[in-house]
C-alpha cells in the first residue's frame, strides 16, 4: 500500500489535517506500506517555506514520520509540487496533443463575471466552453501572438462518473455538472486537481485518504485518470473534524493548530492518540493504546461516517494518562520550556537540577491536564513573598484562627535548631513536635504550617511540598534552577511579616 499526506504551506498544520496524516500514517504501518509526504504549494501566492517548515515540524514532533518526502527522498521525487512543473507541462501536452485538453483564452475578468452571474441566477457556476471548439490555426495564431492562455480538460459528455469510497461507498455525480476545468493556468501552474491527479499517479498511490472536503473534487480527479490512462487508487473520504456545535473546527472555537495544542502542553502521543478517537475506534473498551497498537487495529471500514467532535476535555483526559506514563526524566525534559518561559528553569540545568526538576515536576503532573499548568503547581517552590501571602484573604483566614500564630512561632523555632526537611519523616517528625509543644492538630497545626511555608493555602500534599523545599534549598548556585528559599527562612520570613502586619 503506498499513501501520502499533500498539505499545502499555507497556514499552521490544522489537527483535521494532522488527523488525516494519522490516518494515512496509521494504514501504511499497519500494512507494511509507504507514507509519502507531498507539498501542495503550486498556489504560489499563499505558499510560503515558513509554513512548509512548520507543517514538517509539527509531523516530526507527533512522531509521523514520512518513507518519501522533502529531506528523505525517494525514487519517485521531486515531493514538491513547485520542482515538478515540467512534469505537469509534459502530461498537459500530452492531453493537448490527443484532443483530451484544449487552450482558453478567456480573460480571468471574463469568467469572473460569469462566475457571478450564475451565482447571482442561482446557478452553480460551470464554464461556457467559449474555446472548446476554436480551430487549430485560431489557436496557432493567437498562441504566436504570445496571448496568455490555461489549459483546459475537455470532459467527457453525458453519463455518470462514480467512484467507491472507502467511507462513503458508491459517490457519483453526472458529468454534465462538471464544467470543462483549468488543468494548467496561463503562468504555467497547475491547478490542484490537475497536479494531485498527476502527482498520485506518478508516485504510485494506491490509496488516497483525505477530508471530505474534497469529495467534489474527485469525480475531475477520475476522469483525469481516465484520460491520462492511469489506474485511479481507491479514494477514502474522511468526516470531517468539528467544534462542539459541530461546525468544522475553526478559530471560533479556539486552538484548531498543531503548534497551539503543543504550546499548550499536550504531549505528542496523547495528541495523535486522541485524534485517532475523533471518528474512529479501535475497538474493544480501551482508547488510550500505543501508536503501534493503533496502527495494527486501524481499518479504514471501521471510520465512521459522520463527523467527530473535537473535545478538548478528552484530549486532556488522553494527556494526563500519558503525563502518568512519561516517567520523570523525560516529563522534565519535556516541561523544561514551559519553566524556563515561567524563569523557573534560568539556564541548562546541571545533573543536580535536572534530577531536582524531575523530582518536582512529577510532583506537580498529578493534579494537572497539560505541560503549561506545571509552572504554576511549582511557583510555590521559586517564589516566597511573605507579605504578599499575608495580603491574600484566604491566607488571612487562617492565620486569623485561633492558635494559628503560635503555631508559626512554634515551628519557626523548631526550624532554627534543626536539619533541613529534605524528607517526608524529617517533616513529619518536626510537625509532631508542633503538635506536641501546641496542642494543635489536624487543620489547626497544617493549615497554619502550610501558608507559612508555602504562602499558598493550598497546592501539594505537605508531605511532598516541603521536601521539595528544602532540596530546593540545598541545589547549589548554577545549578540553572531559579534559587529556592528553605523552611527555615519562609517561617522567619513569615513571622516577621505577621508581627509587622
Ligand atoms: N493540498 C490538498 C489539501 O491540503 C491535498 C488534498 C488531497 O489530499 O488530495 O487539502
């Protein structure tokens, strides 16, 4: 089986199109087969390199990686269809030569015009066929007169032209809706159904997969194939992906970008998992399933017909479990960015400040759906501002309560005489002297603890956020990490605060 991807580098990589490469990407590891990658960027004017090279990072980060394509090669290149226009010239003079093509001549003013009267009429716009039949000494004449002219398909008349869709089953469409179509325009680049036709065949796809969006484009596709006496492949088209008030996902209903969603922090893998979701299933009671996995059960029959839901919940659903998977090493690898964007994370990390940033960040990974809230769950550790906790009304509650202030008091002088709270017993034993010198329990020894500690009234399990502390506290300058200030000096600092306050 041999598919391929073919965006156009006209924009970010939209996840219905990244979800349309999974697709084709999840058929030919399935099967053993080729996924090529193919740019679409003969609209000269929308192309751009920027967006191509975006388009190329974002597959390499989901982890779609291409057989054929820009930067890998391939026996069937150029992948790009701007380094193939001779290719596309020598086929149209082919249909040129055999009657199947002919050039127009009509002004782009011309048919504009046309275009929206038959709109206006409430007619679907289909060309006049004003150059069909112009005689071969016309065109000679008005070719040498240098007057810019496309390359139009002459359809073929009357009958139908159908296909077997792979998702949708018989699709057909009766020619005679089909206006004769530009294949080359009069600069010399070809129109998508022209190069797409081309292109396929000449890589040999046997399989296309692509939005439903492009439905209407394919019965030109069939009778393109038919005219250059190429086998068309199979077509498969997919629903396509929708915003909850199943329009199709756009701007309106916020990220709808690759980038974006990893800006956001969803790991790869819990990306292309749920986009294999949207529409789809693999059967059996569970979603969440290693991408070979995914692979080997992927059937293009088993693709649904109507179009999925994007539901961002889920899609933090998928990344949490996979957040739970990524083991520490590799979390703060992967929530390095997002702490250095915070200032949490200052300059590379040395070997004490990666091994405290993992220790911190699984900490921090329990309670969150994406990469971007762990700087938050972790601002506790890197920033101590006792008058500013103090200046927050939850934080007044409790300081407020009844033996609250003694049991600051109490636990700063504990703190003064004793090691740092590096683990959980140290912390543990230090609280029941507390507990012990104040007769304060439960809420009113922790409660009290916490704010001092953390100026925060809530965040981790103490048994986790004060060790994490007072490891923070011994890291040594350049450890890249931004300083952590220790329980000792936090309830100091606390104290001080309150007794000014
Ligand atoms: N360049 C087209 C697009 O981005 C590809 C369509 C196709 O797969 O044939 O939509």
């Amino acid at each position: 089986m041999r598919v391929r991807f073919a965006p156009s580098p006209t924009g970010h990589l939209h996840v219905g199109n990244a979800r349309t490469a999974l697709f084709n990407w999840l058929l030919a590891r399935g099967s053993g087969g080729t996924f090529i990658l193919r740019i679409e960027d003969t609209d000269r004017e929308r192309s751009t390199s920027a967006s191509e090279q975006a388009i190329l990072e974002d597959l390499e980060w989901l982890g779609l990686e291409w057989d054929e394509g820009p930067g890998v090669g391939g026996d069937r290149g150029p992948y790009r269809q701007s380094e193939r226009l001779d290719i596309y010239r020598a086929q149209a003079d082919r249909l040129l030569a055999e009657g199947r093509a002919y050039y127009c001549f009509c002004p782009e003013a011309q048919l504009k015009a046309e275009r929206e009267a038959a709109l206006a009429a409430g007619e679907a716009p289909k060309y006049s066929g004003r150059c069909r039949s112009l005689s071969p000494s016309e065109v000679a004449a008005r070719r040498s007169r240098g007057e810019p002219a496309a390359v139009r398909f002459r359809v073929p008349e009357g009958g139908d032209v159908a296909f077997l869709d792979g998702v949708r089953g018989l699709v057909s469409f009766p020619r005679a809706t089909i206006g004769d179509f530009v294949l080359l325009r009069s600069d010399g680049n070809p129109a998508y159904n022209f190069a797409v036709v081309v292109d396929d065949a000449l890589m040999e796809v046997t399989q296309v997969v692509r939005g439903e969006d492009h439905i209407s484009n394919t019965p030109r596709q069939v009778l393109l194939y038919e005219a250059l006496g190429y086998r068309a492949p199979r077509f498969a088209h997919v629903a396509l992906v929708m915003g909850p008030d199943h329009t199709p996902l756009s701007k309106r209903h916020g990220a709808t970008s690759v980038a974006e969603f990893r800006a956001r922090g969803y790991l790869p893998e819990a990306l292309l998992n749920y986009l294999a979701l949207i529409g789809w299933s693999p059967g059996g009671d569970q979603e969440v399933l290693p991408i070979d996995e995914l692979a080997r059960r992927f059937r293009l029959e088993d693709v649904g017909r109507s179009a999925g839901v994007f539901d961002e919940e889920k899609l933090a659903w998928v990344n949490r479990h996979y957040m739970r998977l990524a083991g520490a090493s590799r979390l703060a690898r992967l929530a390095a960015p997002f702490l250095r964007a915070e200032g949490i994370v200052v300059t590379e990390p040395d070997a004490g400040g990666w091994a405290y940033l993992e220790s911190v960040v699984v900490m921090a990974s329990d309670s969150v759906d994406r990469l971007a809230d762990i700087p938050g769950r972790l601002r506790f550790l890197f920033s101590y501002d006792a008058a500013r906790a103090l200046a927050r009304p939850e934080v007044q509650a409790i300081v407020n309560e009844d033996g609250a202030r003694e049991v600051v008091r109490c636990l700063a002088h504990e703190l003064a005489a004793s090691e740092r709270l590096t683990s959980r017993e140290a912390f543990r034993a230090a609280a029941d002297r507390v507990k012990r010198e104040t007769g304060r329990k439960g809420k009113a020894l922790f409660h009290p603890i916490r704010v001092a500690l953390t100026g925060e009234a809530g965040g981790p399990e103490l048994d986790h956020a004060v060790p994490a502390i007072d490891l923070g506290a011994q890291l040594p300058a350049g450890s890249g990490l931004s300083p952590v200030v220790g329980c000792r000096e936090r309830v100091q600092l606390f104290l001080e605060a309150l007794d000014r306050a």
